[in-house]
C-alpha cells in the first residue's frame, strides 16, 4: 500500500459569504501525478494554496506528510511550488534568483542550481535579468525553483502557461522523468485536459469548489473511450446476441435500455444488421467518442 | 531562520539600492563637515540656542532623526519587496512557517538599520575627527552613547514600519503611511497645540522621534532618557508583533 502523502478531508474555504472550497475530499498517494481540473474559479488553486500554507482553511482537516495542518518548517523544505504566476526579483538574473533561494533552503551544493536550470533549459540566460524573460522562460524558472533541492511532492498551478508547444512536450517528459525517476509526487492543475491526461495517472475534477469525481486513468478511459451505443429495450436480448453470435464480450450494460460497446473492429451497420437478424427491437445505434471535455461537461452537467 | 537572513542580505548587496543609499549617506556626512567647517571658520565649534557648545559630531547627532527615511528603504528592500513581487509566497509554500518568516524579516531588518546607522555615525566621528581635530568633536565614548540610546529611538520607529509593513502587504500603502507620517504627526500635533498645550509639550511633542533624538544629545535628564528607551525599546518589541497576529492569518496573494 502506497503511502498516503496529501489527504484532505471535508476541507472548505469561504471568503465572506463566497465559498471557494466545499467539502473538498481528496487523497494523492507517493509517486502520484494528480491532475486538479476544473473551470477557472472552480478552487483548483484555492487547494493548492491551503495545502502550501499561502491560505488559512475555513472548515475540515488536511494532512501533509501524514502531519495534519500546514507542514512545519522541516516538511516544508520538501515541497517545492508553482502557485499562480511566478514571482522572482526582476533585477536579478535567473541564476542569481535560484541561488537567493538556493541561501534561504540552505542548500550548499550550488551544482544543483545548475541542474535545475539545465532541466527547464534556461542554461544560456547570462547576465539578463528576470524582469527581461519571455512569460514562457519566467514559467520555466517558476518550475526550475520548485525542482531546485529535489522534493518529495511539487505542486504545480498551470505550469504550462505561456509554453509554446515543444515547451509543453518538454515539461510533459520532465514531469514524468522527476516521477519515474526520482519518485516524485506531483500534484498539477491545468485547463488543457489534453495535457493533464497524457502525464496524470489520477485526477480530480472539481466545479464551484465541489468535488465532481476523483478518478484513476484507467477508470478515465474507459469512460472516455470511443463506443457503439444502442438503445434498446431488451438489453438482454442484445447481449446474448453479442457474445454468442458476434462473440464481443468487450461491453458494458449503462442502464436498462442502453449498451456501450467497446469492440473497435465492429461497425454500427454491422451491429444493426445482426441485432435485427436475431429478433432484437433496437430503437436507435450509433457511434460515440467522449473527449475530455465531453467527459468534464457531462459531470458538470449531473451535478 | 539564519539562512533567510543571509539570503536577504545576499540580495541586498546584489542590488544597486544600497550602494545608493552608502554613497548618499557619505556625500550628507562629508559635505556637512566641509560646510560646518567652511561656514563657522575651519575647525571652529559652535554654541547651540541653549549656550551649548556643540560640535559638528554633536549637531550630526541631532540630525540622526532623518535616517528615519534611509530606515524605510531597509524596510522596503528586506521585506516589501517580497510582497509587492510576490516572491513571499516562495518562501512561505516551501520553506518556512509565517512565525520563521516573520521573524527572520524582523531580525534581517534590525541588523541592516544597525549596520547602516552605526556605519553613518562611526564615519562622521571619525571624519569630523580628521578634519576639524579632536579639540572639536566630542568624547568618543560619550558620542558612542548618545548614539546607542538614539539607536533604541529609531528601532521603535522601524518597528512601526515593520508593523505597518505587516499590516499592510502593500508597498503603495507601506510608503503612503511610512513616509508621511513624520509631517503628518507634526501637523496633527501643530493643530491641536492651540486646544491642549500642556498635553502636547509635556507628552506628545517631549517623546515625538525627531524631539527626542535631538533631546538625548544634550539633555542629561537620566528619567528622561530611561522614559524615552522604555517607551521606543517597547515599541521596537510590540509593534512588530501586532503587524505579525495580522500577517499569521492573512492569505497571500
């Protein structure tokens, strides 16, 4: 059983009247990439700011580190994050920058502020300074500072904004690098699902501060996967059919007039014809792909 | 907490700021002496209004009152400018609690206001010493005690803008409030002069900063001095603890 290294339980935030957080549960194990997704204002960064310590919890518990409330000082050395936009000193340059942070952290081996820059690919920035970079190279520094002193858990809030497309392929393998390889935890929010699904292993979607769904990548794309739906009455009928005479047993039975097959080698006509042949009455067949968004807007719209 | 103070004073020494603010406060010190000295005939120490002989060290000594606005850039540089860039949240999500932040801001700006006001009054001593003669600047250990119990006067004014800097998280609001309210106590106080005099002079204006700093150079009153060290020393203490029980629960933007 993995450790447990981020779980919050019933966590709420109000501002006043607004409550950005409500009732918020979520468990990220060790060796998680856990994507947050949601709309903006949804509380993906609300989270992310508790759990750091930037913002105080109104209601609930959440323990970091299996240590319930903010992590001490000693804890926190092993986080390292990306919240909102980055924020340096603009009258330094990036190496100057990472090495301030580098003192606070007490990290005596300054070859790691070479490593972290090297990683981010911001090796070649002299002597220009921060407030000179590019959104995309100040995105890469943000990320650069939260791998700086290799922590156990990074919390990156939409760390690929301002990334041109190579940049984003770049980060996407970094993350999964610092994962694989070094066993990092990684908690990641991001508006582009495409992104998050393609390095995330666990997700949680969350809308008006609720929690829609917390779901694994396997259970994601069998939701999301690309199906024959049929409607019928006789669902029962039509699943004989379909392992005896078709012999598919890849298919699910979503409700009493409804079936998803997952068969990719079968087509709609086909599956009519032969539902019809053997006496199934079938009120309507056609093909079905859930993207991400379709996936996202069908939880927003149950709730 | 030590690492954050190095770090701080790490970024200090790489900006330009303060090097500004050393070479400023040499190019005050020096054209001072030169003027004193070239105004009143080289070498030649003055009485003030009261009959006492004051040399040019002790009429510096009087002045200390306006490093009160050099403080506010010590202020600035070690802790506003980590709210107005930002870059406290660094600090905060993965490397200390606020109590180790606080504190460490505290500390890094303490030890930079006594740096700077110990290195502005050692150059004038020793400066007004090398050109006007030692006939003509005071005993140096008295000088370095009129200077230490100014130092408490200016640590409750750094206090208060660590308070206010606390309070605030805003460097528009921390200047707006910091750097008026010299002027603005002295109107507030000039204003109500005429309805409560007694109150004024004999409490409000007796412990005002710049009247105290020039007090402590020539006024040997020792209830004085100790009621004026009480009171800033306090202050140096409580206020920056009120900006903090702000700070502990505020969100950081």
């Amino acid at each position: 059983m993995r450790d447990i290294i981020v779980k919050t339980e019933k966590l709420s935030k109000s501002y006043g009247k607004f409550k950005a957080l409500d009732e918020v549960d979520m468990t990220v194990y060790q060796g998680d990439i856990y994507g947050l997704i949601g709309r903006n204002g949804a509380g993906k960064t609300t989270i992310m700011k508790i759990i750091s310590g930037l913002a105080v919890k109104t209601e609930g518990v959440f323990e970091v580190f299996s240590k319930s409330g903010e992590a001490s000082a000693e804890d926190k050395k092993r986080i390292g994050c990306l919240i909102e936009n980055p924020a340096f000193f603009g009258n330094m340059t990036a190496y100057q920058n990472l090495k301030y942070y580098a003192i606070q952290k007490g990290i005596a081996d300054k070859k790691q502020i070479d490593d972290a820059l090297e990683l981010v690919g911001l090796t070649n920035t002299g002597k220009k300074k921060y407030r000179q970079f590019s959104l995309g190279m100040k995105q890469r520094l943000g990320i650069a500072l939260a791998v700086l002193d290799n922590p156990d858990l990074i919390i990156l809030d939409e760390p690929i904004n301002g990334l041109d497309p190579i940049g984003i392929s770049e980060l996407r393998e970094t993350f999964k690098k610092l994962n694989s390889e070094r066993g990092i935890t990684i908690i990641i929010s991001s508006h582009i699902l495409s992104e998050l699904y393609a390095v995330a292993n666990r997700f949680l979607f969350i809308e008006n501060g609720r929690v829609l769904k917390e779901i694994t990548k396997e259970e994601l794309e069998i939701a999301c996967k690309r199906c024959i739906v049929v409607k019928t009455p006789d669902t029962k009928s039509a699943a004989v059919v379909l392992e005896e005479t078709l012999g598919i047993t890849d298919y699910s039975v979503v409700s009493s007039g409804e079936l998803h097959i997952y068969e990719k080698k079968l087509s709609p006509e086909q599956l009519t014809k032969t539902l019809f042949e053997n006496g199934v009455s079938i009120s309507g067949v056609f093909e079905n792909i859930v993207s991400l968004e379709d996936y996202f807007k069908s939880l927003v719209e149950v709730k | 907490m030590l690492n954050i103070i190095r770090a701080d004073f790490y970024r200090i020494f790489r900006s330009k700021s303060i090097y500004i603010i050393l070479i400023l406060m040499l190019l005050i010190d020096i054209s001072s002496i030169i003027l004193d000295s070239s105004a009143m005939c080289i070498g030649v120490a003055y009485h003030n209004d009261s009959g006492i002989m004051m040399t040019s060290d002790a009429n510096a000594l009087t002045s200390n009152g306006n490093l009160y606005y050099f403080f506010t850039f010590v202020v600035v540089g070690i802790l506003i400018s980590d709210f107005t860039n930002k870059t406290i949240k660094n600090t905060l999500s993965s490397n200390c609690t606020r109590i180790c932040y606080f504190l460490s801001k505290t500390f890094s700006v303490y030890i930079a206001a006594t740096i700077l006001f110990s290195a502005h009054n050692a150059f004038f001593y020793i400066l007004n010493y090398f050109v006007n003669g030692s006939k003509h600047a005071m005993d140096a250990g008295e000088y370095a005690q009129i200077a230490i119990l100014q130092m408490s006067v200016l640590f409750g004014m750094t206090g208060f803008m660590l308070m206010i800097g606390f309070l605030t998280k805003n460097g528009t609001a921390f200047n707006t409030l910091t750097l008026s309210l010299p002027l603005t106590y002295a109107l507030i106080l000039m204003f109500l002069y005429d309805y409560f005099p007694e109150i004024i002079e004999n409490y409000l204006l007796k412990y005002e900063m710049h009247t105290t700093i020039g007090s402590l150079v020539y006024n040997s009153d020792h209830t004085y001095k100790l009621t004026v060290v009480t009171i800033y020393l306090s202050a140096t203490v409580v206020l920056p603890i009120l900006g903090y029980l702000n700070f502990r629960k505020s969100e950081i933007k």
